[in-house]
C-alpha cells in the first residue's frame, strides 16, 4: 500500500472522530494480533435509505495494533473486509491475506485508495478505476441497542473473533 494511500486512509477515517468524538458512546474497535499490516474496511446500511455505505480503509499496525473505526458511527451492525499487502512467505514467493472475503454475507464495492462509497440497488461500478466488488462478512448484532464491539485479526492471520461489551460493564 503506497504511502499516499496510507496518508488518505488516516485523514479520512479521523477527521470525522475528532469531529464527533464527544457524542459517542458505541465503539467499533478493531484489532490485529497479525503479524503484517492490516488494512481493514466496514460497510453498513443507510438508517432511512436503501442503500450501503463502505468505507475504508483503517491501518492496523502488526501485533497487536487497535484502533476505533468511527466514533460517529452508531450502528446495530456492520459488515467487514480487511486485506494485507503481498509478502513474502518464502523466498519468491508471496501471499496476500483477506478475511471477510472467503464467506460473504454482502458484496460491496473497495477503492485502492481511501474511500466512502455509497452503494445503492443497480448502481454501476464507482468511478474509481481501482474499485472493485468484494465479499463483505456481517459482525455480530447487537439486539435492541447500539453495537459496543471489539473485532481482532487473530495471529494466525485467518482467524477473527468478536466480542460485544454491554453498557453494564
């Protein structure tokens, strides 16, 4: 991942958090106990359209690296897709991991670089010629309230485990 995809990626996803920071109290957290980089992406539904959002893409740093998506979100639930760069596993050869990809609960629309894409029933393909239509896995629900959860790239780099926290701890 370039550098300049990296520099979007961080003002995209942060400048709506220091924006709205003091009205949140759900936290979509993310985490990667991997041992490479983490780009990771969330796609959810419009409150009041027919429509979904995906938006990415939030830098994981390897082993442990976390970070919030976005404080302003306030969500039920959401869908995920996350990917690393290609690295070398042997020599000459290299390998690109994804997780949300392998068993899709929706498909939405990535950007190589950051993006907010807004996907509506027949709509084409976005305008950026890097977009493409990827598997997206749905998260946990929370029922009846806003979603409180922590999601982790586990170490092994193909395992991901959820947890809700409930406002009573």
């Amino acid at each position: 991942m370039s550098a300049l995809r990296r520099v979007l990626s961080v003002l995209s996803l942060t400048l709506p958090l220091a924006i709205y920071a003091e009205r949140a109290s759900a936290e979509i957290r993310i985490c990667n106990n991997f041992s490479q980089t983490v780009y990771f992406s969330i796609g959810y539904a419009q409150p009041g359209y027919d429509s979904f959002m995906s938006r990415g893409w939030l830098i994981l740093n390897p082993n442990g690296g976390c970070d919030q998506f976005d404080s302003a979100l306030h969500l039920s639930v959401f869908w995920y897709y996350a990917e690393t760069n290609a690295y070398y596993v042997r020599k000459h050869v290299k390998t690109t991991n994804t997780w949300g990809s392998v068993h899709p609960d929706k498909q939405l629309w990535i950007a190589q670089y950051s993006f907010n894409i807004i996907d509506n029933p027949g709509m084409g393909r976005p305008p950026d010629p890097g977009a493409k239509l990827v598997g997206f896995a749905k998260s946990i629900e929370a029922s009846g309230s806003e979603l409180n959860e922590t999601l982790t790239i586990e170490a092994d780099g193909i395992n991901v485990t959820q947890s809700i926290k409930n406002d009573s701890q």
